[in-house]
C-alpha cells in the first residue's frame, strides 16, 4: 500500500496548498487593483493568518478526541503543511503593511508600541518555524526542532494579543483567544494512560 499512498499524499499537499491560495491571490489581486482598500486586505489576511493557525494547534488535541477519525489523521499528515499557509497569510498581511508605510524610521518607531510588537515578535517566531517545516531541518536540528516548534504557542498568544491590541472592536479577537486558551489546555492535559 506504500506506493499507492506516497501520490495520494502528494494531491493531498497541492489540494491543501491550492484552497487557500487561490483566494489569497485573488484578494491580492483585488487589493492590488483598488478594489478593496487597505485596511479590508490587512484585516482579511490577518484573521486567516490566525484561523489557519488555530486548526494547526488543534490537531493535537484532536487526535486524543477522535484518534481513529481519518480525517483527524489526514490533519496530522499535513501540520507543518497548515503551519506554512499560516505563514503565507501572515506574510501578505506583513507584507501589506510595509508597502504602505514605506518607511523605516516610521515602522521602526511604531515597532516599539505593544499593538505591533506582539505582531512582530509572532512574525519573526512564524518565519523561524517556516524555515525548518522541512524534513531535512528535523533530521538537521535532531531533538532540538520539537523544542523550536514548541515556540508556535508562544508565537499563537502574541498573535491574538496582537489582534487584541489592533481591532477597533476586539470581540472577535477574544474569542480566538478564548479558543487558543481551550487547545491549550487540553494540550497541557495529558490523555488517560499517559506516561510521565
């Protein structure tokens, strides 16, 4: 069954990748043309950056839920796969931000300020983690790349701190807090029968 599984897997990675990328590149396109403004794109790119990651981190949790559940274990295949469409959303809506700055002295000194540094400090976390979502960097980085991307909760909490700080109305933001607080727990929380 090994052969047969290897193209089956390779679909699964260019479907996973092709879903949210084509409307990514739409809204880019759209954005691009002024269709819809600034702040519509930065926003967009920013709540699916931090859904995309909330699925990401919940694969484990799921896994102990629904351990037999096919589509549970095809999550589980494809994590890193949705940790780089994170990063890719991340990026356009990082991206976005420094184009309509366009300037250094200006995003340096509004870097300083909590609502932007919680988001660069996640930004920089995602693209360390991005880097080494890579089997040569797990072979490379041995028992050390666990503990790296053990770093995604750091990086998930400063994420929504940082939509927090940012919404003018911060509702939404609260309750992806409230539901990285939830998988965070039941992350912590070890399954029944579970050696130390």
């Amino acid at each position: 069954t090994e052969p047969a599984t290897q193209p089956r897997l390779a679909t699964d990675r260019w479907l996973l990748w092709l879903v949210p990328m084509l409307p990514l590149a739409w809204m880019t396109r759209q954005y691009a043309m002024g269709t819809i403004y600034y702040g519509e794109y930065l926003h967009w790119t920013g709540v699916q950056s931090a859904r995309v990651l909330l699925l990401t981190l919940a694969v484990t949790p799921l896994v102990r839920l629904l351990p037999r559940a096919a589509a549970v274990r095809w999550l589980l295949r494809r994590r890193r796969d949705l940790g780089l469409v994170t990063f890719a959303f991340a990026l356009a809506h990082t991206a976005a931000y420094l184009i309509r700055k366009s300037d250094l002295a200006l995003i340096a000194s509004e870097a300083t300020n909590a609502d932007l540094l919680t988001g660069w400090i996640a930004f920089l976390v995602f693209i360390a983690l991005a880097l080494t979502s890579n089997d040569a960097s797990v072979r490379a980085l041995g028992r050390n790349w666990r503990s790296l991307h053990k770093s995604v909760y750091t990086a998930a909490v400063l994420t929504y701190l940082h939509w927090v700080l940012t919404a003018f109305d911060p509702t939404t933001g609260y309750m992806h807090f409230a539901m990285l607080a939830i998988l965070l727990l039941a992350r912590l929380r070890r399954p029944r029968g579970a050696s130390a």
